[in-house]
C-alpha cells in the first residue's frame, strides 16, 4: 500500500468515525443528559441533607434479641403507611432492610417509593421517607419504565442498560479516534519544506 493510499484509507476512516460520533452524540443526546444528571444526584444523595436520601434514624436497641418478630413489624409498617399515607396505596414490599447498628428496620414499598422506618424493639415510628434517591436510580438505570409497564424480568432496564453501554463505548471510541487520528496523519506526513531547503 502507498503512502497516499494509506493516507486516503486514514481520511475515510475518520470520516467514518466523525459520522458515527456525530450521530450518536445527536440521537442519544437526551439519554446522555439525563443519564448525567441522574448520576450526578446520586453520588450526591449521602450529603443533600435528606432531600434525595433520608437519614437513618436511631432506635432503642442494636440488639436483635430485643427486637419484635419481623413479621409484626411489617405488619405495623403496612398499617402506618395506609392510615399516615394513603389508603390507596399497596402494600406489596420492594424490600425490607435491617439497620442492626441502629436499632431501626426499614420497610420500603414499591408503589410510590415509600419508606417507613420503625424502633425494631418497640415497633414505633421513626420517619416517613419518601424513597427519591431509589426513584433517580431508576431512572438513571432505565427500570422507571419496567416499574410503570409491569414488566417482570426487568426487561427494558436491561435493554436500556446495554444500549447506553455499547453508545458510550462508541462514543467514547470514536472520540478517542477524532483527537488522535489526525495527530497521526501529521505525524505520518512528509515535511516537503525542511527536504527544499537542504
């Protein structure tokens, strides 16, 4: 291969790249924004003061052996939620987390991002929370629309998950190539004047 055919086969594939780099930026342009904005909420949600992420609140006793059964303590969660909350909500449980360190369960439920947390020796109310780091998550993640769709397996997070992926890759590789790429033609290129000269 000549050197002006090489050239030529350089030129094309950036040109290539800076079409492929282009589209991606303006199709997924949206996804790309929100996907930031999510992430940037979410490695921020420790320190917003309980606006994005609640506080753990303390309970009596880190002890488990003074704890009421999990099941009375659920069973007080669901009730606390219907009278303090909204009796059209349901009661269907995303996930239940023991905080032994801090003497406190929470019952987080799946409709409307709730989050009840109780005394796990007394069953007492601690704090309401509404669950917004959870709801950012899913969006960031794509699952808000599994969650709105009733899809079962997860499925539009994963294909959301692996499209974002392969683009950011792709944009990310052909970003890559538009910086260096033309860094390397000129390096490749033969410098005529310094040869007219001598």
């Amino acid at each position: 291969m000549t050197e002006n055919t090489q050239r030529q086969s350089q030129a094309k594939l950036l040109r290539t790249f800076r079409k492929i780099h282009k589209t991606t930026g303006a199709i997924l342009f949206v996804f790309f924004f929100i996907i930031s904005i999510t992430g940037l909420l979410l490695g921020l949600k420790k320190h917003s003061s309980g606006l994005i992420l609640s506080k753990s609140f303390q309970g009596t006793s880190t002890d488990l052996k003074d704890w009421l059964p999990v099941d009375s303590l659920h069973k007080n969660a669901c009730k606390i939620l219907i009278d303090s909350v909204s009796s059209d909500l349901s009661t269907e449980l995303d996930r239940i987390e023991i905080h032994k360190e801090k003497g406190m369960v929470k019952f987080v439920f799946t409709e409307g991002f709730w989050g009840i947390q109780l005394d796990g020796t007394t069953g007492q109310l601690l704090h309401i929370e509404r669950r917004r780091a959870d709801f950012i998550e899913n969006i960031h993640d794509g699952s808000i629309l599994d969650h709105y769709f009733g899809t079962g397996n997860e499925q539009i997070k994963i294909i959301y998950s692996s499209m974002m992926g392969l683009a950011l890759f792709a944009f990310t590789l052909t970003g890559f190539w538009l910086w260096y790429g033309p860094k390397r033609m000129r390096k490749k290129t033969p410098d005529y004047s310094n040869k007219q000269k001598k």
